[in-house]
C-alpha cells in the first residue's frame, strides 16, 4: 500500500455536531486519554512522543470546533485540512514529539542547546536499520537560536519492517543528538501492540 491512500481519514460525515459533542465528551475524553497511555513514549524526563492515530486527532478537531464554537462548513473543512495529514498512511508511524521542562529559563537554556534534535530521533525494527524522523513538513519550527518544544514528525516503513512488526519483533524508539540521548529498548509490548495497529 503506498504512503498515498485516505485510509481512515476524518470526514466531515463522521464528526459529530456541537451538541452531540457536548453530550458524549466527558466518555469520548476517558476513551481517548485512556487510549493515549498506550500510545505515548517517553524519552527520558523531558522528551515524549504521542503517536497519533484516527482516535486521537478525531478528538483534535473535535475539541478546536467546540472551542471555536465552529459549526459552518468553510471553518470545519479547515480544521480536517489541518489535521488530517496527522494520521498515519499505513506504511508510516507519525507523532507529536513535546519537549517538557517546567522551569520557564531551564527551557529556554535547553531548547538552544536541543537544535537540530527533531531530526534525531529514530525508530528501529529489530534487526533492521534505523529510521530516522522526517519532521515539521508544515512548517519551520525552529530558529537559529533554538528549536520549538512541539514537533510535529512522521516515520516511514518499508514493507519487511512493517511485516516483521506484525510478525512480533521488538521495536526500538529512540533519540541520539549530542545534548540528548535516550532509547526505549524494546518498546513495551502493549504500546508496540497500538502502533503496529497504524500498520495496515
């Protein structure tokens, strides 16, 4: 299957309106927060990656259209535009990586030295070679002083990876620049379970 399909992409159909909405959150919220835990990986203390999915960036658009109070077409199609690159191909893995330090200087010193680390981080398939984070394709998240402490990455699998993946090997999620480095190894088997679910 190529990187191209609208497998699973978010229709303007399938959302639901405001007032449905305000009626299932609370239950649709505990869902997704609870679906989030096997989903999310961290790096260490201050990095953590969300791997998105169909679930996670249906409530995206679904809380930005309650906040905005969006209930005209022009405003609903904006938001799928925005949102629905967001969701996996099949072929590839894509997630937002949250850069995390409390103290508002301690960050600021950290995200100068942390430049360039969106291009660092990697998933690997047990006995495969690593792949590398493609990241930030909408937009430039950084500067020449600093990076962002929201990235936005994909990662593409070939079609043995992903077949072993299914087949049960390890998975390896990490992240190598010279002022962070950290690697999950393996992957714990219930959230490696979520994200061979994006592999179609």
């Amino acid at each position: 299957m190529n990187g191209d399909t609208q497998m699973d992409k978010i229709s303007r159909e399938s959302l639901w309106s405001l007032e449905h909405y305000a009626r299932i959150r609370n239950q649709f919220r505990a869902e997704v927060m609870a679906h989030k835990k096997l989903r999310r990986v961290a790096l260490g203390e201050n990095m953590s990656l969300i791997f998105e999915d169909e679930k996670t960036i249906r409530y995206q658009i679904q809380e930005m259209l309650r906040i905005e109070k969006t209930f005209e077409e022009d405003g609903i199609q904006d938001e799928l535009d925005a949102y629905n690159p967001l969701i996996p191909d099949g072929r590839n893995f894509k997630c937002t990586m949250m850069i995390e330090y409390p103290d508002p200087e301690i960050r600021k010193i950290e995200l100068r030295k942390l430049k360039g680390v969106e291009a660092k981080v990697f998933v690997q398939v047990e006995g495969r070679e690593k792949v590398w984070a493609i990241a930030d394709e909408d937009l430039e998240r950084e500067n020449d002083e600093k990076t962002s402490s929201v990235h936005f990455m994909r990662f593409e699998l070939d079609e043995d990876m992903a077949a072993a993946l299914k087949y049960g090997v390890a998975l390896t999620i990490g992240v190598d620049h010279p002022a962070y480095s950290f690697k999950l190894d393996p992957v714990p088997a219930e959230i490696r379970a979520s994200l061979v679910k994006d592999l179609t």
